[in-house]
C-alpha cells in the first residue's frame, strides 16, 4: 500500500496536474452549448490531450484510440486486459468519464478564469477539472499503480464521452458500436459525481433525472410603449409566471403532483445517516448571500428534496435587456431556460410531454407559448451493493481517509448510468466523484481538491485489484 500510495501521489504531482493544466486551457464546451463544436476544432484538441497522455503514460499492455462517428463528439476508448492467469474468464470493469465542459458562466473570482488553471491551497480552479477531465488520468494511475506493485487487477475497459453536459445523446451509438470489445463489465467505476465532505469516501446510490427546454412566451410582434400599452397589453413575464405556476407553487416550490415518485424506506434510512455525518454541512456548503436561508430547516428533509423530489430552476432568461439598458418599453417576449429535476425513477419522455402540455395548454389570453424540450433524460436507482464489494468500499474509505465509507443519493443527473443499469441487468456501480463543498461545477471558482483526488485514485486501485483476487478466490 505504501507503495502504491507513493505512485499515485507522485504521478499526480508530476503528471496529472500539468496534463489538467492543458485541459482546463481549452474551451470545449459540450454541444448543447456550442453548436459549432465541430468548426471550432476544441473538442478534437482535448482529445487528442487525453489520447496523447495515455501514449506517454505506458500502461502495459493497453490498447486505446479515438472513436469517431461522423457528426457525434468522439470518444476515447482505452482497453487493458487482466494481469492475471484467468484469461477470457478475467472479470470486466469499465471506468467512465467525460472531457465536455459546461460553459463559463459569470462571477469568478479575481485572479481566476474558466479557461486559465490556477493552483490554490491545495486546489486546482478552472472549469472542467474536476467535472470530468480527471477521471481518465485517475482512471489509468490506478491500474498502472498496480501493475508496478504487482498486483492483480481485472480487464478494465475506460470510456471517455464528449456529450455529458448535453444529455450523452452521442454515447448510445458508441455503446452500439463497441459493445463486443466492451464485453459484459461486472463492475461499473464512475469517477463524475459529487462528495459531501472531503473527509471519507462517498458511493452515489441514485441520481435524478432531468428536464432541460425553453419555455417562450410572446404577447407581441414589436415592443411597445409601456404607459401607452401596460393594462391593455398583458406582460409576457406575468403570463410567463402564470404558467410556471402550472408546474411549480411559488410559495412552497412544490412542484406538480404527477412529478413525485414513493421514497423507499432504504433511501429515507440512508438520508438519515448521512444527515447525521454532516450536519450543518448539508446547507452550508453553498455561498449564501447575506441572510438568505435554506427553503427547510430539517437535513434529512433537505437531502430528500435535493436528491429524490422534483424541482424547477430558471438558468437562463431572452428577450429582456440590461437593466442599465432597459427603457420603459413593454417587452414582446420573454423567453426562459428551465431545469426540471426529476426523482431517480420517474420516466423523463412521459413528464416531458406533460409538462408541454401544461405549458402549452389555454395560455392566459391566448398568447403564443411554446415550450421546446432540449433533452429529457430519466434518472437512475442503482442496486443494493452486495456484501463483497461494499466490505471493498469501506476498507478503501478507511485505508485512505480513516473514516467509514458513506452512502449519498445525488441531485444531478449522469444519463450513462441509466443506460449501463438496463444495458448490463445486476451490473454494481462505484459512482463516486470529487466533486465536494464548494467546487462548485457548473459555476463560477469550480476547483478540484487535489488531496481528495489523490485518495479517491488510491481507492479506485484497492477495488480494482480486490476484485482481481477474488476472481482467483481470495479478497486479501
């Protein structure tokens, strides 16, 4: 272990970092969020970072290249066969992650930037770091860990997406097309999600799913003059606010009753126990303004709201200036960026098209909407972990962080883990991230906690060559 150890921590000093570095520098926003992708040449540059890195990283016996299909983000595909005697019969793991970004967004602080690496305390800042660029380092450091310790460990098979902040339309295809060389993997490693604290090691257990569209609302065909117009003229803001009272209460965020799913009792259990880990935590984790306080006041609630009840966030607004821009003019339109967050198991498609049909229905005054969903991806309820890989687990968290390993449902949304849970039926998951109190992804000031990084890379190792061993019949 110490040597291993030793490996890890120097490869992310001397090799992970730097290579981050590079990546973060690149501005390749998934293609929700850049059309021209593909024109702009950024996606296929970080790639060919990724593709390059593991060249000159020389983990022995591993095949890897980049998968294209025509007009689909390209993938990385890395394939290392089992270092153990047990040939064809070797147990598959498949590790995934994905190197699309999200976009800037405003606000980060001075002296930092999205696209500029900036080391910190002990944290890397840049957007894409974290969330996902280093799972493919992380990914490959544990498997060449042990095969320098010689250690066991499985054929492992890595796949590295480009349309994961879009809604990973572009994987399936890719699935499809590699499924013989992906095999059937017993064991599914996710290096993309979140940790409560940087103080353990945490296994997501469900995420939800999601709804992203446009909600446009138009009253007009011209602004007008809002003294000659105002009281004729109904506001498309007003009418727009009518119609997402359709989905959600504005008193108690409540969202529409065909939204919500039954909580099962495991889940409130783990809630609970998670709650106790954290505490205050839960809540103050995030930058409040002033006295601005949380919607609830109980954890456990908190949790179950952020990870298993649908909410509605308004992430972007159109047809509206500056307020240092704004005239008294009664605007023509209003048109808003909703995310719709569905619980675990709710069917995206059918709360899609009821969610257009409330939207779309007799609009107050019969003014023109339209809602136009982007992507509607259904969330994922992983199964129970079975009682070898969960001794795995807390081993790993207690080696590494000398603290019991902790189960957490996760508010956002990862489509591959859906599409794995139905593709491969009793497949078991690691979902687990770096992703902790204020790395804030998606945002402003995202950073990856090196430390952690590091720990989760060794924890990865010691599930990797466990399951090795017990392929042979022995866990030691």
């Amino acid at each position: 272990m110490k040597e291993l150890r030793s490996f890890i921590n120097h490869t992310w000093d001397e090799s992970i970092i730097p290579a981050l570095c590079e990546y973060i520098q690149i501005p390749n926003k998934s293609p929700m969020f850049d059309p021209d992708w593909e024109k702009h040449g950024y996606m296929q540059s970080a790639i060919e970072l990724l593709d390059e890195w593991c060249e000159n990283f020389a983990v022995q016996n591993m095949n890897h290249r980049i998968v294209k299909i025509e007009g689909r983000t390209p993938l990385l595909f890395c394939e290392i066969p089992a270092n153990t005697d047990t040939g064809d019969n070797a147990p598959t793991v498949l590790l995934y992650g994905h190197y699309d970004k999200q976009p800037e967004f405003s606000g980060w602080r001075e002296g930092l930037h999205p696209w500029k690496p900036v080391m910190q305390d002990g944290r890397l800042y840049g957007r894409g770091g974290a969330d996902d660029g280093y799972a493919l380092f992380g990914s490959l450091t544990a498997i060449r860990a042990l095969q320098k310790a010689n250690l066991p460990h499985p054929r492992c098979v890595i796949l590295i997406e480009g349309c994961e902040e879009s809604g990973s339309y572009d994987l399936p295809y890719y699935v499809e097309l590699l499924s013989s060389e992906i095999g059937t993997p017993e064991l599914v490693i996710c290096l993309d999600a979140e940790c409560a604290n940087y103080n353990q090691l945490w296994i997501t257990t469900s995420l939800r799913g999601t709804i992203a569209g446009t909600l446009k609302v138009k009253v007009l065909t011209e602004g007008v003059h809002s003294g000659a117009a105002s009281g004729i003229v109904p506001s498309s803001f007003r009418v727009a606010r009518q119609l997402l009272d359709r989905i959600e209460n504005a008193g108690s965020g409540l969202m529409h009753e065909k939204l919500y799913v039954p909580i099962p009792a495991k889940v409130r259990e783990q809630t609970r126990a998670m709650a106790r880990s954290l505490g205050k935590q839960v809540y103050q984790r995030f930058p409040w303004s002033e006295n601005t306080h949380p919607m609830n006041e109980d954890t456990p609630t908190m949790i179950l709201n952020n990870t298993w009840e649908p909410t509605l966030s308004i992430t972007g607004i159109s047809g509206a200036p500056e307020v240092t821009d704004a005239g008294n003019t009664l605007r023509p339109e209003t048109e808003l960026k909703l995310s719709i967050r569905l619980p675990p198991t709710l069917d995206a498609q059918k709360a899609a098209t009821l969610v257009k049909e409330l939207f779309e229905t007799d609009p107050p005054y019969q003014a023109s909407v339209t809602f136009k969903v982007d992507n509607a991806q259904s969330g994922w309820a992983g199964p129970e972990v079975n009682g070898a890989l969960a001794e795995y687990f807390q081993e790993a968290s207690i080696n590494n962080f000398d603290a019991p390993v902790q189960y957490m449902p996760m508010g956002g949304t990862i489509p591959f883990m859906k599409m794995l849970g139905e593709s491969f039926p009793g497949v078991q998951f690691m979902v687990t991230g770096v992703l902790g109190p204020a790395s804030n992804a998606h945002g402003p000031n995202e950073f990856l906690h090196i430390e952690t990084g590091k720990r989760l890379t060794v924890c990865v190792a010691e599930v990797l060559t466990k399951i090795a061993a017990q392929d042979h019949g022995s866990s030691d």
